[in-house]
C-alpha cells in the first residue's frame, strides 16, 4: 500500500478478519502511548520514553505499518540505552509519518 | 470434551485481540490487560489453564512480577508460560527463562509460528507431567510392594515363632497374647516416660519382633524342654541357650528389608531374661542397660507364663500373678514399667480372661 502499511501481511495476522482489522488502525492514533512518549521526551525522562515507544513499537509491527516502525524502531534501542540523545530526528520523522497516515486513514476508513 | 483454555496476558489491546482469535478456534481464550488481573485469571483457572502467554512490558504489574507471584504459589509446576517479547532481546529472555518461562513468542506475530510454538509447548508440558505422574505411582506401588514384603516377613517369622512354640505349649495363643501385653505396656511406657522415645513406628516393630522371644528354644532338646519337673543346673545352663541361639538365628538370617525390625528380634531374644538388678541371663545386664523393647517383652512374658498353664505348673490367677511380680518373686523388672503395667492392670486382666475362657 502506498501509505506504507503491509496490508497482506497484518491481515494474515488478523485470520483476515478486515473490519477488526480496520477498527484496531484506526484505534492505534487514540493510544494514549503517543502522548505519553511527547510528554516524557520533554521531560527527558528515557525510561518513561522507552515504555511509551516499546508499547507502541509492539502494536505497529503487528498492524503492519513499516513507514512508523522505521523511525520508532532506532528510538527504542536509543531510549533502551537510558538516554533520550540522538533521539529528536528519530521522533521528529516519527511524528510527520504519524500525522501524515492519521489524516490518510480517517479519509480512508471512516 | 472441554476445550483447554488458554490465558492471553498483554497490555495492548490490539494484541490480545489477534492473539484470542488466533487460538478460540482451538481453545477457550481468556485475556488480561495487566498482571495483577493475570495472577487472578490465573488463580480462578489453574485446573483448567493449558498455557499462558505473557507480556514483559506490563503497567501494574510486569511479566517478570507475575512469574515470580507464580513460582511462589507453586503454579509454574501447573501451566507452562509463553512470553511475549517486542524485540528477543536476550537479557529479557534470560530473566525470563531464569524465572521459569518455557518459550517464547515475538512482536510482530508471526500467526502459525505462534500456533505451533503454543502447540508444541502445551504438548510436551503435558507429557512431562504424565511422565512425572507416572513416577509417582510407581513409586507409589512400590513403597506399597515394600510394606507388603515387610508385613509378609514379620509374618514368616512370627509363623516359625509359632511352629517354635508348638513343642511345649499346646497352642500358639502365647504369641498372640504376648503381642497384646507387649503393645499395652509400650503404649504406655511411650505415653508416661518420654525418655524411652518410644514412637508409633517403633512400637509396631517392637510387637511383631516381641513374636520371635523364644524363637531359639528350637535348639533346646525335648527332655529340658517338656520335662514336667524343677530343671537341674546343668539343664537350666542349655535352656538359657535358647536367648543366645535366637539372636543367633535372627542374624544368620541376615534380615536387611527392615533393620530395625530385625535389629528389636535380636534384642529381644538375647535380653528378654535379663533382670533390672542384674540377675537375669545370658550377660547379667542392669537396669537400663537392657534395652527397652526386651523389658517390655520380660513382663509381657512373665506375666503371661504365670496366668496359663505350662508342662511344669498350674494357672495362676490374673491377681495373683500381679502380686508376684510386684512382690519380686519373678526377678526385679524397672519401677517405671511396673509402674505402667499397673495402669495397663485392667486391659491386662481381660487379655488374660480372655485364656481362661478359653481352656
């Protein structure tokens, strides 16, 4: 798919069941870890930082959206390491995709 | 049949979602969002539990928390723990293992590897507490084998014992009732003086072993034995054999099912002549010095051979033969068990009618 999501392969995941499947993209941008992970990089607080991003990381792996993992995935092995440095590139391309496939998906979906 | 149930632990929605449908065609699925919620499903499901799969990265309480809450309530033993781990880093999966999780299944789900690894867990958990069970019913049959053996063995000798007995005596009721008064004053001696540290245990073994007393008058000749007259010297020297042989025999026997069985048949035949003041036979032991399961039997013995009728004298009456004894004319016993037949008098007294009745 185009917005960068493995559609197939998350579907499999979901014994093909489109409708959850649907439901539970558009469900991720009501996850509160998202804020969570803005509000503890302000504080620069890693840990707070590394359980927002490990939880989210887990949920968007599953659904199949590659074009969020590859900024979240260095972030969490940065936040891992106890420290939030280096991390403001990783999130600030994190947070474009992020809105950009939001407005994409709610056009879609809903 | 019920289908196994299967306990999905994550904090994400999402995942607990394609998780449960991934295992309801095959298990009754229950989720959890947390662990503290985990460790209640858990509880409330135990006996029907097939597997759970874990979270590491929980709020509330984490999938370390719970392996350690299981472990101490003995549960890892019940159900096998799948973790489910973001990244297969290896520091959380060696915490993880260290703390009793089996396997492990990773982020982003890879469905049929997931199915099969669950399958594959839940199989083999479930051979492995068969192969336990097995063990312990083997084990089991086994100490039940061994009881049966022992039992079977006091039997054998409490049968040549008997067959030992037949010589003088017309009947083997003697060993019967010395079995009787020997468990009457063990009780009690174990009851009233502690110091003797008689047990249950003990005191089985003391009354089947008590049966093997005389076990060496096999070797004593008819004519000491049934002779109907006051013995001389010289005859009484070999009938006091018949304590040495006993132990004699007993050890040839070479007894190794149950020592201390065997080591009570032993005692009892070399000591169960000896006199609390030293003046009994074969070694002339005082006082505490003979042991404790041969004191007992000296009594039971006494008094039984006073209260029934031998080749060389008549019956006494059960009074009588209580006074004899604590009047010493049967030898000195120990006060304290002289103190514990006086309290065992009535049981004593109806064992002994009990013969009477019978003649």
């Amino acid at each position: 798919m185009e917005e960068g999501i493995d559609v197939d392969t998350a579907l499999d995941r979901f014994m093909g069941n489109e409708e959850m499947y649907c439901r539970f993209l558009l469900k991720f941008f009501e996850d509160a870890n998202y804020g969570r992970l803005q509000e503890a990089f302000e504080e620069k607080n890693p840990k707070a930082c590394f359980e927002a991003a490990h939880a989210m990381k887990g949920v968007i792996l599953n659904l199949g959206m590659d074009v969020l993992a590859r900024d979240l995935i260095p972030m969490v092995e940065i936040f891992r390491k106890g420290t939030c440095e280096g991390a403001e590139t990783y999130l600030d391309g994190f947070d474009g995709c992020y809105q950009q496939l939001r407005n994409r998906l709610i056009t879609l979906l809903t | 049949m019920n289908k196994g149930m299967i306990l999905i632990v994550d904090d994400e929605e999402i995942n607990r979602f394609v998780l449960a449908q991934a295992f309801e065609e095959k298990y009754e699925t229950v989720t959890a969002e947390d662990g503290e919620i985990a460790l209640e499903r858990i509880l409330e499901y135990q006996d029907r539990l097939k597997a759970v799969l874990l979270d590491v990265f929980m709020p509330v309480m984490s999938g370390f928390d719970v392996l350690e809450a299981m472990e101490e309530e003995d549960l890892l033993d019940k159900v096998p723990v799948i973790m489910i781990t973001g990244d297969g880093s290896a520091d959380i999966e060696e915490k993880a293992l260290g703390l009793g999780a089996v396997e492990f299944v990773t982020k982003p789900f890879e469905i049929p590897v997931i199915q099969m690894r669950v399958r594959n867990t839940i199989e083999l958990f479930a051979h492995k507490r068969n192969l336990e069970q097995l063990v312990r019913e083997q084990t089991e049959r086994i100490e039940r084998q061994k009881d049966r053996l022992k039992t079977s063995n006091y039997r054998l000798l409490e049968a040549i014992a008997t067959m030992v007995e037949f010589r003088d005596l017309e009947t083997g009721e003697h060993i019967v009732r010395i079995k009787a008064f020997t468990r009457m004053l063990a009780e009690a001696v174990m009851k009233n003086y502690p110091e003797y540290e008689l047990t249950q245990e003990k005191i089985e073994r003391i009354v089947y072993a008590s049966a093997t007393h005389d076990i060496g008058k096999i070797s004593v000749p008819d004519a000491i034995l049934l002779k109907p007259a006051k013995l001389t010297a010289d005859e009484f020297e070999i009938m006091k054999t018949h304590t040495t042989v006993g132990a004699e025999l007993i050890r040839n026997m070479n007894y190794t099912i149950d020592q201390e069985y065997s080591a009570y048949c032993t005692e009892i035949c070399l000591y169960h002549h000896e006199k609390y003041d030293g003046k009994g036979y074969p070694k002339g032991l005082v006082g505490d010095d003979i042991p404790i399961s041969a004191q007992i039997v000296s009594i039971a013995d006494v008094f039984d051979a006073l209260v029934s009728e031998r080749c060389y004298k008549k019956a006494y009456l059960p009074e009588e033969a209580f006074r004899m004894i604590y009047a010493g004319e049967c030898g000195m016993f120990n006060p304290k068990l002289l103190d514990c037949l006086e309290q065992c008098r009535e049981a004593f007294f109806l064992e002994a009618m009990k013969n009477t009745e019978r003649s």
